[in-house]
C-alpha cells in the first residue's frame, strides 16, 4: 500500500464527519506535515502520513515537536486502520 491510498482514505473519512483535510504546504519551513485537519468543533490536528511501516525523518519529527510544544495536536498515520482509529478518537470529541 501507498502513503497516496492512505492519504486519499483519510481525505474521504474526514469530509464524512464533516471536516475537511487540507493538504498543507509551508514554503521554507521543510518537514511540515502533510495535512491539516479541521474538524467541527474547531478541533485543529497536523498530520503526517506515511506507507505502512515508515517513519518519519528527523527534520519531521523536529517540526512535530515544534508544533506540540505551541499547543498543537500532530499524529502519524502509516495505515488504513490507523485512519480509522484517527476517525473514531477524534470523531468521539466532535
């Protein structure tokens, strides 16, 4: 499986509980996740996908922990179940 089917399951999951997943680019800032999620509610999560069994670069996981320490919530997605689980955690807030 691809970090694309992964990124494309988590686009349509997200838009079903009526958020959006915003593919997010930051020029001059390297290591940015790859979407930014917004669910109702104003819930704000930074997310970095990966294909299954990848890890993120260490420049990654700097800009991970710079986005925690201001507050944000920043996870790692490598599979489809790990979509799912992202659903049903954060959806459980909404």
């Amino acid at each position: 499986m691809r970090e694309a089917s992964i990124e494309r399951r988590l686009s349509r999951k997200v838009k079903a509980a009526g958020g959006k997943a915003l593919k997010f680019t930051s020029p001059g800032w390297s290591g940015a996740p790859d979407r930014l999620v917004l669910l109702p509610g104003g819930k704000i999560i930074f997310v970095e996908l990966k294909a299954p069994g990848r890890k993120p670069r260490p420049l990654q996981l700097k800009r991970h922990e710079e986005l925690r320490q201001l507050g944000f919530h920043v996870e790692v997605i490598d599979s489809p179940e790990g979509v799912d689980e992202f659903i049903r955690r954060w959806a459980d807030e909404i």
